[in-house]
C-alpha cells in the first residue's frame, strides 16, 4: 500500500480529541497507538485490543509520525 493511501486513514474531526489525527474518524489518537508501540506493545496485542483495528491502521500511525512529526 502507498503512502498516500496509507495516510488517509488518519483523520482529523475537531469534535474528537480536539481535532488530534486519529484512525479512520474513530476515537483512537494516532498519539494512542503510537504510545503503545513506544511503550512495547507489538501490532498483535493492539490489534487484539482494538478489533475493529487494521493492520494498515498501525502502519499509518507509524508513517504519520515519520512525515508529520519532526
């Protein structure tokens, strides 16, 4: 999957988190996922916590914080 599709699953909804990235218009922070990998957590406990969570989904997370995150 290219980055650019990549990238549209992160959303921005100014009713949610207060306008944060989150995943798919959903009310989990791309700021959530990524705290969880820093935090040790691998892609299958997440996804597993989060059924309604893609693959994709968590690849990204990780993209938007390479680009959009110095």
């Amino acid at each position: 999957m290219n980055e650019t599709i990549l990238l549209k699953r992160i959303t921005f909804n100014p009713k949610i988190f207060g306008g944060k990235p989150i995943i798919r218009g959903r009310r989990l922070a791309v700021e959530h996922i990524l705290g969880m990998l820093a935090a040790g957590d691998n892609a299958e406990a997440i996804l597993a916590g989060y059924p309604w969570l893609e693959p994709e989904d968590i690849q990204a997370c990780i993209l938007y914080q390479k680009i959009c995150q110095p």
